[in-house]
C-alpha cells in the first residue's frame, strides 16, 4: 500500500486543543489526551476504549497510565487516494514506543461509482517505532496492541450490527442484532468487517475492518466484567515486532445504505491495493458453465456402480455431448489425489486407482479442462525437503506450508499439462490455524498467499477460495488471480446453503466472485451417497447461482440432467448469462435480522442489475421462502437513480406495473419451491406508446450484459445488438403497453445480431 507519504516529511503542527472534522452528519472528535469519538447525524455511535501495546509479556494501557501520552501531533498530506489531515499520539511503553494515528481522509471522487461519494473516511495506524518484543496475547485471538477500541456499550438510540465471521467469506459465523453488550460478534483469527447501523429510512452505517497486513490483524472482542470493547490490532500469536512496521484499521462511514456503503468501502480498498479485475471478467471457470463433483455432487467420492472415476468421467464426457448441455469444464474434487498424514495432501497426483492412464491422458480425451481442489499439505509431503523432496516447506505439527515460489510456479504449471485452469484451495481457515508459524508471524500468511497467487498468474491459471476466512478474501484483493470464492457452507441436496446473499454484500464489494457451490438439477437421484437425500429446490439453486455472477455448477448423475433448468443459466455455448454484479440482500433484510421487529421482510430478498450504462439499467429480485408479504419499493432494492421503470414477473410479461416509492411491489407467496423472481426494465416512449425491452424471458437473467452489447432508440426503432455462439437461436421479448409479444432470431456466423422492435424481427439475418 502507499498511502504512507510519512509524517515525517510533512509539516507537523502541535495541536493544543481538540480538533474535529465535520463530514456530511458524521464527525470524529479527537482529543489531545489520545481519546476519540464517532458521531453520526449529531449523535455519538463509538467512543474510544483505553489505547493498550504489550511489551515484555505486560500490558501498558491509557487506562491506568502505563502507557504515557509524549506528544500529540497534527499532520497532513495527500496521496493517491486523497487529502489526509492526522492526529499522531506518541506513546512510549517501557522503552518502546509506538504511535497511534487517526487519518482524515477526503477521498478522490474518482475512486468511487455513486453519484454523492462519501466526503470521508478514517484510518487508524498503528506504527512500532521501535524494536518491541514479547508483545504475544494470552491468545491468538487477541490483538497485541489496541487502536482503534471502542466501548461497547447501549447507543440512545439503537444500533444494529452485522458482523462476518467464520470460513466461507465471513458466511460461517456471521452475526446480527443490536449493537450492545449482548453482541455475538466473531472475535480473533475468524473475524470479519463489522457494520453498524441505524433504523432510519437510508441507514446511516459505519463499516469497520483492517485496511492493510490483512493476513495478521484481528479484530478482537473483548468481554470482561468490567465491560467489553472492540480493539483492532496484529493477532495475539504475534511475539517481537520490528521498527517501522505498521497496521491500520478503516473506518468508513455512509448515509446511503449498508449495500452502498459496503460496496464505496469495497471501492477504497480496491483501489489503495490498485485491484485488477481483468482476471475476475475474463476467467472461464466464473464465466461458463462446468460440472461439478464436490461435496453435495453425485460423484463425489461416488463413481458409476463397478467403475472407476476415470470410466465415470468418460461416461460423463459423452453423456455431455449427447445430452448438447455445453459443460465447459470439470471441477475434480479431493477425491483425485494423494493422501498422508492427518488426510492432508501428501502428492497433488491423480492416483493410479482414480485415474488408471493419468491425467493428461483423460485431458486429451475428453478435451474439457480442469478446476481443480487441493487443501492444506501433510507433514509428510512428497514435495518437502524434509521428506526428500525439492522444495522448501514448514513442517508443523501435521502439516506443511510451501514457503517457496519455485513450489508454486511447478506444481501450478505442471497442472496446466493436464488441463487446469481453476486451482481450488480449500481448507484455508485450517491450514491457517493448525500450522502455528501461521498465527505467531506477521508476515508468513501473506507470503503463502502471494506465492500461490504468483504462481497462479505466471500460469495463466486462477483461484477459487474455499473455507476462507475474511482475512484470507481482503488479502485477495491485492492478488488479482484470485478471481471467486465460496460464499456458504457445503451444498447437500435439500438443504439451505443457497442464501449467499448477505455474503454477497462483502464479496461484490471486494469484487471476489461469491461461489453457491455445486447444485442438483433433477430432484431424486437414486444412488448419490446422500442417504436418498432430495433436492426439491432445483431451480432455486440455479437461480442463485446465475446471479451470484459467480461459478455455475451442476452435479447431477448421467440421465438426470435438467437441461430446460440448465440452459436458462447460459446460451447455447455454456457462456453464463448474468447481471453486472452479484445479487445482495437488501438493506432492509439484513436490519430485520438485526431486529425482529424490524418492518424488513421476514425472509430472503436480494436484489441486483445489469447496468448497459446511462438510463439503461435493468433490475431483478429475487425473494424466496419470505413469511407473510413485503412491499418494496425501488430505493429499498437499491434501484436509486434507476430512470422511469416497470416491473412485471417472470411468471407473466404480460401484467407490468410502474415501480415508485408510492407504487411499491408487493412481495407475497414467495416460497423455496415456488419463488418470485422480478424484472425491472426502463420504459421507453416510442410512437405514443410506453414500451419496455423484457429480453429473453426463457433465461432467469433475460438482459445479460454477457448477451446484450447495445441498445439503440431513435425515433423510427428501438434496436437491441446481442451476441450470442453462431447460429444460435434467441428468443426476445418487448411489451408495448402491457401486452408482451416474442421474437426469435438467429446469431450470425460473427456471433451478432441486431433485433428491432419495429419490425419485430432481425432484419441484418
Ligand atoms: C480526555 O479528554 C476528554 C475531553 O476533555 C475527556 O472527556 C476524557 O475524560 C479524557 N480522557 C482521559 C483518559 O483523560
Ligand atoms: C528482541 O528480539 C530480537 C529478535 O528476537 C532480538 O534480536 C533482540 O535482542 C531483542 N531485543 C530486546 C531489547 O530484548
Ligand atoms: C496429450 O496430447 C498432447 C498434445 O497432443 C501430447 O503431446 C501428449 O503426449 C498427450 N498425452 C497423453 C498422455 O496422451
Ligand atoms: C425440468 O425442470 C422443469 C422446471 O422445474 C420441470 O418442469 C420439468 O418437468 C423438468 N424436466 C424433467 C425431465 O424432469
């Protein structure tokens, strides 16, 4: 990151009296005594905890003076992200001394993709000036110094939280209710970003998480009889720190929403780690359709009664091509590979039981390529020094971690021999916690996740991660290979892994592609090795897997493929047809979880877009297994700033409404197996009549911005260029005054074609 311009080099201005800065109804009060506080719309949401270090196995705290306040400075500069005003403490612990800083950012309107971009946002810095040592927590899910703290204690008027937690994105063990002391936040090495929020109309929210050492901050909850505080700091293993090292926290406010303001934070740390999103819009696994065989997948440790995998996955290939469902790749599970000791991957081979004439053979056989799993390395590794292999690993307890890039850069390139093009890492979250090294230094986790993603890129090869924690996803935004992650628990035919979409507010803002995981098509499969598990949710799966924007993975067994459920994820090539961003949960959903008594809806309703730029925006929402009904209206969907538009169902074109904030839809009888699913679509005047574009209504997203390149009105026609695989066949809706009526047209041998209202029809083909 270089935000540091180095405070050094400014001009420093001994500030004598509290100083406080004024955002849009957000204020940070600062005061020379090292304390602080957050209020918004006037009112204080946070004021500051005791600042502590650990030293030489003590806590030094302003609470009881141990550690001394030297000298309150004042700073400014500006960087890359913007003008910054700070205030530094200088403490002094023992003989070691640490500063505390407070920046006030003014960012760069440039950084962010809303109209009215936050006028400001804080970073806290933490900076050891000197050699500190023994600074180690009582536990790993402490922080060894804390800065920012906040006391937890009742607002006036209440506050809701969520905080992410746990693997699988913060999915895990994410949390909700009223911000107190009876909070469940995730403290320590599962922690995630916390967001705090009001019951007014547009929340007002305040986000908070680490903005840089990603692999080592922790945010720490700390409940004591004296009362309990939020510190953010270096994880509590961490035991001697160097001078000049550094960490900080941010702390972002918005007064338009949580979705919003997730995704301006989102924009913030994407642009301090300069993200690249090349790798996320072109890579293949997050853009076309494959076949899965994870946990939840039919052939997941199961393969054709008397065959092998390798038969299984030959029946499978031509199952494909007779069946015309264009599956682009197979994901291969843990089931392929070497195990050894305490079941971690001992060699990264296909074994000769699984796969009898290797890899690269049944590559070449079937011509689809690979996304494939590994997990966390067996103490005995074939590929470790120890054990007479070529690469230099840490072997602890009974695991390893490569700490080689050689490592990485071959076994990634050797996978491209026989077809990968996806590396799955799964296990994170344990990986990280059972090899100790992991936790106690500050720079090793980040190392690990950088070689792998070095590797990745050398090789034109991306990476799914799977049971991460949010450390593992907010280090990824500074590895652009890292390209989609799972968003929930492991899939299980019938259960309930499908609600992704609070996580998906942090993973669109980060811009990781959230992952439903693999699904099944076909409701009763004899055989799976699920105990005659069901999925009567079939084509809610596929929905949420179309507009999470990430993988799209079906799982069934040979013969029970749903090719009607299928095809509407993707066009004739397995190209996915989805929005411009993932689907979230609403504003509204996430506050009624804080509070039951919340007017939200009582259940799952997300929304999302795809966005063709200027007014031509197209909505969709999707609600499912909501008790009673809900009326939501346009700002509630998160439809600001949508031009004029209607809204009609995907059940029936025909019957369209106006959508305003006084004509809300009325959500209601939206179940798992029998969801609502709606359209928003601009309405064009056109020859005196009110005309919407629907699309192609037999897909669950019908105006993809993967399918819809242009949209053309004039006077005399309103022309929508599409593109699609060669000669395929594309059906298209338009609804003039209510009644929907259907075109069908070919796509060029180019891959194009243009559609026109008018005439009703293609008239290029
Ligand atoms: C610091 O100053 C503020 C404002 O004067 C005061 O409210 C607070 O009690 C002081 N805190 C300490 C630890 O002295
Ligand atoms: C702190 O630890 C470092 C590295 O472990 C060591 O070299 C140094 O002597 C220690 N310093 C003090 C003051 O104990
Ligand atoms: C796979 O195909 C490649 C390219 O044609 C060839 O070089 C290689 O020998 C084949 N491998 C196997 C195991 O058949
Ligand atoms: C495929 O799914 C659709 C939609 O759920 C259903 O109507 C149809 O009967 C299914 N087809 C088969 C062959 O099961």
């Amino acid at each position: 990151m270089k935000m540091d311009v180095g405070f050094l080099l400014v001009a420093v201005i001994l500030l004598c009296s509290g100083a406080s800065t004024k955002g849009d109804s957000f204020t940070i009060n600062v005061n020379t005594n090292g304390s602080y506080s957050i209020a918004v719309q006037g009112n204080v949401w946070l004021q500051s905890a005791p600042t502590f270090v650990r030293v030489n196995k003590q806590v030094f705290s302003t609470a009881d003076g141990s550690l001394k306040l030297l000298e309150t400075t004042g700073t400014s500069g500006s960087d890359f992200i913007g003008k910054w005003q700070a205030t530094n403490f200088l403490y002094q612990a023992s003989t070691c001394r640490f500063l505390a800083s407070i920046y006030v950012y003014t960012p760069d309107p440039s950084i962010f993709s809303y109209n009215n971009p936050p006028e400001q946002f804080l970073l806290f810095k933490q900076t050891y000036l000197t050699q500190t040592n023994a600074t180690q927590a009582p536990s790993v899910d402490e922080t060894i110094a804390g800065f920012p703290g906040f006391v937890v204690e009742e607002a006036t008027a209440p506050l809701g939280y969520m905080s992410y937690g746990g693997d699988m994105y913060g999915d895990s063990s994410k949390a909700f209710g009223q911000f107190g002391p009876k909070m469940k936040i995730t403290s320590g090495i599962r922690s995630g970003p916390l967001a705090i929020f009001d019951r007014v109309k547009t929340a007002n929210t305040l986000i908070l998480s680490p903005a840089s050492t990603f692999m080592a901050a922790n945010l720490w909850y700390q409940t004591s009889s004296t009362g309990n505080n939020l510190y953010w700091g270096i994880m509590g293993g961490v035991s001697d720190i160097t001078p000049g090292f550094e960490t900080s926290t941010i702390l972002f406010y918005s007064n338009q929403g949580i979705n919003k303001g997730f995704v301006s934070w989102g924009q913030i740390l994407q642009k301090m780690y300069e993200r690249d999103n090349s790798f996320v819009k072109s890579d293949f696994t997050n853009n076309y359709l494959g076949y899965w065989t994870d946990n939840g997948a039919y052939y997941y440790y199961n393969t054709e009664p008397q065959k092998n995998y390798q038969d299984t996955i030959l029946d499978l290939a031509i199952a494909i091509k007779e069946t015309g469902i264009p599956f682009r790749y197979l994901q291969f599970d843990s089931w392929w590979y070497y195990k050894g000791v305490g079941d971690g991957v001992k060699t990264w081979e296909s074994t000769p039981e699984v796969f009898p004439n290797g890899m690269q053979w049944l590559y070449n056989k079937t011509g689809l390529p690979i996304s494939a799993h590994n997990r966390y390395w067996a103490s005995d590794t074939t590929y470790a020094k120890q054990n007479g292999g070529k690469y230099a690993f840490l072997v602890e307890n009974n695991k390893a971690l490569p700490i080689d890039q050689t490592f990485w850069d071959d076994l990634i390139s050797n996978g491209r021999k026989w077809g990968l093009l996806t590396y799955e890492q799964d296990w994170l979250n344990v990986e990280f916690a059972d090899v100790p090294s992991l936790t106690y230094d500050a720079y090793l986790g980040e190392m690990w996740l950088n070689q792998m993603g070095r590797g990745a890129a050398k090789n034109g090869v991306t990476i799914q991660y799977c049971m991460a924690n949010s450390r593992h996803l907010l280090q990824g935004i500074s590895i652009p290979t890292v390209t989609q992650a799972r968003a929930s628990g492991d899939y299980h035919p019938g259960t309930q892994q499908w609600r992704i979409g609070v996580t998906s507010v942090f993973a669109r803002a980060i811009g990781i592609a959230p992952f439903k995981d693999n699904f099944w098509t076909t409701t009763v499969q004899p055989g799976s090795p699920y105990k005659g598990a069901q999925e009567p949710y079939t084509e809610l799966n596929a929905v949420v897997a179309t507009l999470s924007t990430g993988p799209v993975g079906p799982s069934d067994m040979i013969g029970k493929f749903n090719k009607t459920i299928i095809m509407k994820s993707v066009n004739s090539d397995g190209l996915i047809l989805k929005p411009s961003r993932p689907a979230t949960a609403i504003d509204n959903m996430i506050r009624r979880l804080a509070w039951d008594d919340f007017e939200g809806p009582d259940g799952e309703v997300w929304s999302t877009y795809s966005d063709f730029g200027g007014n031509n925006k197209y909505g969709i929402v999707l609600a499912a297994d909501l008790q009673g009904s809900y009326n939501m209206t346009p700002c509630m969907a998160g439809f600001q700033g949508f031009p004029n538009s209607m809204v009609f169902s995907a059940k029936d074109p025909n019957k369209v409404q106006l959508l305003t904030d006084p004509q809300p839809l009325l959500l209601s009888g939206c179940t798992m197996v029998d969801f609502c699913l709606y359209y928003v679509s601009p309405v064009i005047p056109f020859g005196g009549h009110q005309v919407l574009i629907q699309g192609e209504l037999d897909k669950w997203v019908p105006m993809s911005p993967q399918r819809v390149v242009d949209i053309t009105v004039d006077s005399s026609d309103i022309i929508v260029r599409i593109a699609g695989a060669s000669n395929e066949q594309v059906f298209f809706w338009f609804n003039t005054d209510g009644v929907s009526q259907r075109v069908g047209c070919f796509v060029d041998e180019t891959g194009f074609t243009s559609i026109s209202y008018e005439q009703m029809g293609c008239p290029e083909a």
